[in-house]
C-alpha cells in the first residue's frame, strides 16, 4: 500500500531527525498521507510538519526540510519509490512516484492476479457483519435489497482485508408482526376452504399470501381450520423464509450465519438479558410493565420515557427490544472485535436505545458500529413506485432482477454512499449504452478480452482471455516503453487499488468501488480510443498487453467485491 509505504519513510525519517539531534520532540504525532486533488502537487501529501511544529515551536517549513533530509527515497527496496520530493506552502510535503516503481507494480499486479489488492491489515481480528435482517413477513423488496448490497459487499472487502468476516442474517420469527401474519394466512386459508374470513386488523394482504394459502391447502385440504394460531404463524414463516433465501442467493449474497429470534428463547438467552438488566438496576416497573430504566444511562434526560423502552409487557409478552438486547448480547458473548448492524434510516431511533443497552450489560459499546443506509426510491416511466408490505402494494427484489439483473441492481446500489438517498432509474439500469455506468465498466473488461483474442491470432502466442496471459512473457516486456501521459496515469491508479480497499475496509463505506472502477474504466477508454495496443512494433505492444492485464485485474477484483461478475463479451 503506497500510503503505509510512504507513512513508514517518513517515521523513518523523523526517527533519524531525532537521534541525530535534529528534532526535538517526544513522540511522533499522528500521521496522515493523502492524495492531493492537484495532479501538479504530487501523487501523496503530507502535512506532518504542522503538527511537529505545535511541539516544537518551529516553522513547519523549516521542520520539513528537516525531514527530506532524512528521508529515503527507495524505501529500502531494490526499486526507487520516491522520484521527486517537494516543500509546498507553508511547509507541506509533496511527493512524486518514480516511474520505474509503476513499472515494477504492473508486473507484480498480474503475477498477483486475483490476490492484488489483499492485505493482513486485518489479520488477528474477527468481525461480525449483519446485515439485510427482514423479517419474515413478506417477501424482500427493492428497499430491502440496499442493506443486502452493502453489507454484502463489506463483508467482502474486510475478508480481502485479512478480516475474520461473519456475513449473518437475523430473521425475527418472533412478536406482533408474525401473530399478524399468522392470522391473515388463516384468513387467506379459510377463503380458499369456502368459509368467510376474518378481518385482521392491520393485517397483510399481499398475493404471496394467497399463495402460501394455495400450499397449505394443497398440503392438509381443509383440514387445518381447527389448528392453533402460531401454526399458521410457524407454516407462513417457514414459507416466506425459504423465498427470502432463495431471492438472495440469486442475488449473490451468501451468509455464512443465520440466528433466530425464537433461537434465543428458547435458550433462554433473552430471560438472561432481561434479569441481568434487573440485577443491575437499569429496570424500573410502571403500570404492570417491566421498563429500561435510561435515567441510569448517560445522556438520558431525567423523566425521560419512551414506549420503545418496554422490556416486558404488562401482559408478560418480553418485547422485540427486549430480544434485540439479547441478541447483542450474544454477538459480544463470541467474541468479536467489531460488530457492525446495517440497518435501514428508519430504525435511526433504535441506535442509542440498543448501544445504551449494552452498556447497561457491561459491554464495551465502542465495538458495536451501526450503518444507517437510507432507503431507495424506485421509479419507472418516472413516476414514483410505492412500497408498503402489509397492504401488498410493493416491487419485490425478484421482479427487479428479473426486469434488470441482480449485478445491475448491485452496482447501481454502491453507486451512492450509504448516508445518501438512492433513486433507482430502472431505464437507465437497463440501458445497454455508455451511459448507463454499469455497462460502461463492463464494456471496459469485455474490451480487454477482445484484444486478447485478437493477440492469441496475431501469432503473438499469448493465450486467450478466459486463461489469462502466460506471467512468463509478461515478466520479459519492455516496459520503460509505457511512457504516455495516460500510461503513466494509469499505473498511477492501479497501484492505489490496495490503498483504496484498506481505507474502505476502515471507513465501512463500499461505495467506493463503483467510484474507483468508473475511474479505472474511464482511463482505458481514453488510453483505447488514441493508442493501438496490438502493432507491429512487438515490444510496445507486449508493454501495452501487460498494462491492460493489469488493468483487466483490477476491474476483475473490484467487480468480485462488488458481487458482480466480469463479461468477456457485451
């Protein structure tokens, strides 16, 4: 990673400015490189020389001479890293990456292949991602589908960052709401058995119901007009449960857990929650209900009260925040070092409820982290498509992937960052131009493989795209013949892959691959539309041939995290 690189030359530096007496401070503060906007400032920046300047009451400009005094510019290794090192301003640090470095990362990107980009950032830590828990009450629909998409790809990019990842889903087969469903597929049933049904209040009302009415039919006849209420329920969950397995393993997200309400229950888990919390005293009874007591919690008001509080019912019935308790509960009690919720904008309310709760455990409430995605707009013909699950009237993830594909859906939900709204445009999804972006991206690879088919009939005995290109070969092209602004450009941002997944494996934003493969797609279409990559000239076009097998990988590898597949043909 270039920034990890240049971040360790530069303690290295101060470390000497230190010994040799150079610089006077205790400690090296905190390091920061980045990338300057301005391609004349350089490829990374830093303004360290700042901070020292705080602890030694001298001119940054000054201490950062000090520093590209000491500072060496090959990192060790065999090949130049820095070529050119710069004070701007007031005293900022410009550095520029020598060509030959590129050149050398090219090579190691397709000896690499899949593997570039990974790290051990990571290694040692396990992290626990749940994500895209709908309950069981109705099939997934497009709203949905976001929280699938980035966790999905989350999970992905902290694996490929040495993470110990658990991809778990949450189904909440317990409450009011699977009571509700129970009774309107009892209504549904009895209707197709030729009996009146009954009016559920609030109930759901969607076809699928009817449908799953169909199967129990078909299954007993009318013989279960007499069953018990929670039969319903257990059939109706079991039903939809599996379609909502089925829809997102088509959808391309595999879990690798997937833990039940009632499972906590019925181990005695959510009773455990309940009397530790009263042991502790964050409990408090009012009229007949077992309360979570914040005024025990810091930054709740005095008096303070909320309905959402309710452990127990007056009923005896424990709450879902009650069985949400237990389940945090049992995320810290396996011991991760990171527990991240992606949750839907509208359960903002439930943030602080829950990390006050842990707290109130005894847990360290800083592991748990908690994404709030907003929700998706869907329009078609541009109007405006309305969702709401009880009254049926919603577009489901499957009549989506069927209209526009599953990998499309997926780039287009990364295209936005999490914290942003999203407005789905199905034309523009099914767009098959330059202009839709997901289609931009993959007629990049699918280019590639084009001129690779094309180079194993140039009698260039290069294999054909699918196989890749023999490293062998690759090792052996002249590539100081790489020298066009472009070229340079290119391997510029391809040595940056790595960087790009590690920071987006700390800020928990995946967003950031549909912006960096638009980038990369975009800079090979420039480099193709002005340079031949196959020529006469067989040395230059052996070098090109490496640059977009580098490149060929990078999109590769950001489309796997993504959950998109690469097309070799378009």
């Amino acid at each position: 990673m270039l920034k990890k690189k240049l971040s360790r030359m530069i303690q290295s530096a101060v470390g000497k400015a230190i010994a040799s007496g150079s610089l006077k401070i205790d400690k090296l503060p905190s390091l920061t490189i980045e990338v300057p906007k301005n391609r004349e400032h350089g490829d990374l920046c830093s303004s360290v020389s700042f901070n020292l300047a705080k602890q030694t009451g001298r001119q940054p400009e000054e201490i950062a001479g000090v520093i590209l005094d000491c500072l060496e510019t090959g990192d060790g290794g065999s090949v130049k890293f820095i070529k050119k090192k710069e004070i701007a301003g007031r005293g900022f640090l410009n550095f520029f990456i020598d060509e030959s470095y590129l050149r050398q990362n090219l090579l190691e990107i397709v000896s690499e292949g899949g593997g570039y980009g990974s790290s051990d950032s990571g290694k040692g830590k396990k992290i626990q991602v749940e994500f895209a828990s709908v309950g069981p009450t109705g099939p997934i629909h497009i709203g949905h589908a976001r929280g699938a998409v980035v966790g999905d790809a989350l999970g992905n990019i902290l694996k490929k960052s040495g993470y110990e990842t658990v991809k778990e889903y949450y189904v909440n087969d317990v409450g009011t709401q699977i009571d509700i469903l129970g009774k309107s597929l009892k209504a549904r049933y009895c209707e197709l058995c030729g009996l009146a049904p009954a009016i559920v209040e609030n109930g759901y009302e969607g076809e699928y119901l009817k449908d799953i009415a169909g199967r129990l039919k078909e299954k007993h006849g009318s013989g279960c007009l007499e069953k018990p209420p929670d039969f319903f329920s257990g059939f109706a969950v079991e039903q939809i449960l599996e379609c909502i397995k089925k829809d997102l393993s088509d959808f391309g997200v595999v879990f690798d857990s997937w833990v039940t309400e009632s499972s906590l229950y019925s181990t005695g888990k959510v009773a455990k929650a309940i009397d530790t919390l009263k042991e502790k005293g964050f409990t408090s009874l009012k009229d007949g209900a077992l309360w979570f007591n914040l005024r025990q919690d810091k930054g709740a008001e005095e008096g303070q009260e909320d309905r959402e509080n309710v452990l127990v019912r007056s009923t005896g019935t424990p709450t879902y925040f009650a069985s949400d308790i237990a389940y945090h509960s049992d995320k810290y009690n396996r011991n991760f070092d990171a527990i991240i919720d992606i949750w839907g904008q509208d359960h903002h309310g439930h943030v602080q409820r829950v990390r006050n709760a842990v707290s109130a455990l005894g847990y360290d409430p800083s592991k748990l982290e908690i994404i709030l995605y907003q929700l998706v707009s869907l329009s078609r013909k541009g109007s405006p498509v309305r969702m709401s699950t009880r009254r049926g009237e919603f577009i489901t993830l499957r009549e989506v992937m069927e209209e526009v594909g599953s990998e499309t859906i997926r780039f287009f939900f990364l295209m936005r960052k999490s914290s942003s709204h999203l407005n789905f445009d199905l034309e523009l999804a099914k767009e098959q131009s330059m202009e839709s972006p997901v289609y931009y991206v993959q007629y990049a690879h699918a280019r590639i493989c084009s001129i690779f088919n094309e180079a194993s009939n140039k009698e260039l005995q290069i294999a054909k795209c699918p196989k890749g290109i023999h490293s062998d070969k690759l090792q052996n092209a002249n590539l100081e013949l790489l020298k066009d602004d472009i070229e340079i450009q290119i391997m510029k941002r391809l040595a940056f892959f790595p960087d790009e997944i590690a920071e987006m494996a700390v800020s928990r934003e995946p967003h950031g691959l549909t912006v960096y493969a638009q980038e990369i797609a975009g800079l090979f279409h420039r480099f193709y539309t002005d340079h031949r990559v196959i020529s006469d000239d067989r040395d230059l076009t052996l070098a090109r041939l490496t640059l977009v097998k580098a490149i060929q990988t990078v999109l590769a590898g950001s489309f796997g995290l993504m959950g998109i597949s690469p097309k070799e043909k378009m």
